[in-house]
C-alpha cells in the first residue's frame, strides 16, 4: 500500500488549491492510497505483443474543414459600436483573476 502522509495531503491541497477539514486530512491519506493502489495494478498488465498507438480507437478525423464566410463576418468597428468601454480595436473588460 502507497504511505501517503498528512503533510502529503495538505501539500496536494495547497497545489490544488483546495480547503480540506482536518477530518479529510486524516481521511484522505488511505483512501488515495487505495487509489494509488489500484492504478499500480497497471504494471501487471501484459503490453508486450499491443502495438503501440496514439489512439484508443481507429476513428479518423472527422472534424469538419473551417470554411471563413466574409459576408458575414464583422469589422473591429462593427464589433466595438455599442462598446461601453473600448480602446483602439480593443473591447477593455474587467479583470477576473
């Protein structure tokens, strides 16, 4: 079993940028563990005669090709007209982050 400590929660936590309880610290070490667990099984599986691919299945693009329609595609001063706040060709936003 993977030894996943405290401190290693509170790290992921902190990476994650998550809030956790101290309940969930001193839960979620076994439980990952098991996770980890698990996907260690992996390395049993027998890979040597499965050719190797980038795709999981045989499926081809199947994107349709971007066709650009000028009749229909706006000006920067179209797109800014009822702007309430713009600079230059630029709409300015609030900042989020």
């Amino acid at each position: 079993m993977s030894h996943l400590t405290p401190d290693d929660i509170q790290k992921l936590a902190q990476l994650s940028n998550l809030e956790l309880t101290s309940d969930d610290i001193k839960d979620l070490p076994q439980q990952l563990a098991k996770s980890l667990d698990y996907v260690e099984n992996l390395k049993d599986i027998q890979t040597d005669n499965v050719p190797a691919s980038h795709f999981t299945t045989s499926a081809k693009n199947v994107m349709a090709e971007d066709i650009v329609d000028e009749s229909i595609m706006l000006t920067s001063s179209t797109a800014l007209k009822n702007a309430s706040n713009k600079k230059g060709s630029y709409f300015i936003v609030k900042r989020i982050l």
